[in-house]
C-alpha cells in the first residue's frame, strides 16, 4: 500500500523551532505509548512507533535536520530510518531509560535497509494522478536457502568461540587495575551461532541482488519533495528479517506557462497599452483548457484576476485551488514617426501636466494600430 511521507515536525507533534530538549521529551512520550512491549500484535501502533522513531532519527541529528528544514523529505540522501545516528530502537530507549544486565546474542535476523528513488513527473500527470512502472534495483530473499543463508539440507553450529552467547571478554590491566570489556564475539559477529555450509547462491546472506519492476499509484495533487512509501519492498532482510521499504521521491516538471504556489497557480497575462485603457476579452489557458477573461477599462500593470477552482487538486482531497491571471501591459518598442508624434500630442507631453480630452482613447487606438 502506498502512503504519503508525513512532515517529520507534524509526526512528533513539535513545532519547527523546537529545541534538542524539547524534541526528546516529545519523542520519549510518544515511543512509550506506542512501542511494541506495550502493544503487542497492534500493526498500527507498530507502525507508529516506527513513523516516530524515522521522525526523531532526522530531526535529532543536526546536519539531518538542516536538510530536511531546507528541501523536506526529498533533501534526505541517507536511505535508512533505522533511529537517531544509525542506531536501532533499542539503542534509543537504552540511551533514555537505562540498560539491564548485558544483552545476549545478537538479534539473527535484521530488518532490511529502505530504499530511496527518485521519479520525474509531467505537470499534467501530478494534476490528473497517474501510475507509473518503475525498476528497483535491491536485495531479494535469496530462495535458493529461503533467506537462511544455510546450503538446504545444512544448518547452524554453536560458535565455538563464544559457546552460543554472542559476547567475549577481553581483560586489560590500566592504570585504574584490571578492566574486563564484553564485546561480540569476533567470530560469529555476535549471533551465538555459525553456518555449516554457506548457501551457494548468496553465500550465506540470505540475499541476492535483483531488479523488481513495481506500479506506483501516484495521487492527484502530489508536488516536487513529496514521497510514496511502499510497504515492503525495500531490501530484504538479512538471514530471513523483514524487508525495508521503498520510498519513491516525486519531482514534477514545470508548466510551459503557468507558476504553481501549492495548490494554486498563476498565469502572466501580456496585453498592450490599448487593451489596457479600452479593455477587451482575451482568452487564458487553464487545466481545463483555455477560458474567457475580461479585461475592464484602465487595467494597470500588474492587477490580478482570480479563477475560483481553477487550480491543482488540495492532496486527497476534492477541492482544487484557484487560478491567478497577473496583468503585464507591454509597452510597444518600436513606433514609426508619425505614431510617436501622435503619442506626444495625445499624452500632453510638453512638460507640463495637460486635460486629456474627450476621446483621447479612440485617437490613441488610431495612433498606435495595434491588433
């Protein structure tokens, strides 16, 4: 299923200037009320807690974070959500409310990496919505060894370096006596456990690298920055763990004429000095097709005109922006002799402020012949 990246601000319920203290606090009531321990066999509180703890591993880190307040989502490089400064959610609540004994073996199987592409779409499509294929290139379950990383027919031995618990300790003498330092054990890299016989396709990652050809349901609305999560199919885990998920960034072209402010949009209407004194009807293109506009007598440079509901669709929802028709009067550049006498003649220019008279705007239509 498809979703829309949330602002990370709006998902933590903080505002953009909050402070580091602040941020934790928001985090730390948050992850409490929806970690897992406390839900159990709740999907959405899972996925909550996720969509927290994603929030709070950007805006806690600074440079992230400066990222992020300065190109959204689609300014985050880094493909990977797994907590703040890489480490995982029991890292978090460890830090915040304190560790108990030593941990055991290291979890076996790990949660694959989230994958970030970028996608290109034609304005049109992002105001009518569209679907689009594309080809992710990412690590699949290897289904030679089921994602096991074990050749069938083989299994795991106990690590003979740690006896199955993961962990060593090496003991140095300093100047404060002897310290003893527990570590993950070097030789099983901390699973308490080893293959038997590597899996021959994957080598015993339980992973082999694979281009998937996906169908993203782009909505209607969307804008440059915004991103569609696709649950699921990110990386495949590692030895059997869950898959990550795709995060597809949207990049809208522009419109050969008109200027988007979210939902709404802006047309630069050129008319000339005749049209602006006399007024006329011109016509305007809009998403629709092209519309009618009246241009009143004595327009001036840079008066607007508003099209109710002739704007982008508002994201998931059926009301639409407007259009707005910005008046540029062009002035002509080039006027023969006898134009530029009447022009003088017509606006008083003698240096001193003249009465215009009475059908000064038939002559100045006559002076200038323009269509």
């Amino acid at each position: 299923m498809a979703s829309v990246k949330r602002d990370y601000y709006e998902v933590l319920g903080v505002g953009r200037n909050v402070s580091p203290d602040e941020l934790k606090r928001a985090f730390r009531k948050l992850a409490l009320q929806y970690h897992p321990d406390r839900n159990p066999d709740d999907a959405e509180s899972a996925e909550k807690f996720k969509e927290i703890s994603e929030a709070y591993g950007v805006l806690s880190n600074t440079e992230k974070r400066r990222q992020y307040d300065r190109f959204g989502h689609a300014g985050l490089n880094s493909a990977g959500f797994a907590g703040p400064e890489g480490f995982d959610f029991g890292d978090i609540f460890e830090s915040f409310f304190g560790g108990v004994g030593v941990r055991g073996p290291r979890q076996r199987s790990v949660r694959g990496d989230d994958l970030r592409l970028d996608l290109t779409i034609e304005f049109e499509e992002a105001f009518t919505g569209t679907e689009r294929e594309i080809e992710v290139p990412r690590l699949a379950t290897c289904e030679h060894c089921t994602g096991s990383g074990a050749e069938p027919g083989t299994g795991f031995d106990t690590c003979p370096g740690c006896g199955g618990t993961g962990q060593v300790r090496r003991q140095a003498q300093t100047i404060f006596g002897s310290m003893v330092n527990i570590i993950a054990c070097p030789t099983c890299g901390g699973e308490g456990r080893i293959l038997r016989s590597p899996c021959q396709e994957c080598q015993g990652q339980g992973r082999v690298k694979q281009r998937r050809h996906l169908q993203v349901q782009v909505p209607a609305g969307v804008d440059t920055g915004a991103q569609i999560r696709l649950n699921g199919e990110g990386e495949a885990g590692y030895r059997g763990g869950p898959p990550g998920d795709l995060y597809v960034a949207i990049r809208v072209r522009p419109h050969p004429v008109l200027k988007r402010d979210g939902a709404d949009v802006s047309y630069e209407l050129s008319i000339n000095i005749v049209q602006a004194a006399l007024g006329d009807k011109v016509e305007v293109p809009t998403l629709d097709g092209p519309v009618e506009v009246t241009v009143p007598p004595g327009t001036q440079y840079g008066q607007t005109f508003r099209l109710p509901g002739k704007g982008m669709p508002y994201l998931r929802r059926s009301r639409r922006g407007d259009e707005y028709v910005v008046v540029k009067v062009v002035v002509p550049k080039t006027l023969n002799e006898e134009q530029r006498n009447h022009l003088r003649h017509l606006g008083g220019l003698t240096g001193k402020p003249e009465k215009v008279s009475k059908g000064f705007f038939e002559k100045l239509r006559e002076a200038i012949n323009i269509d």
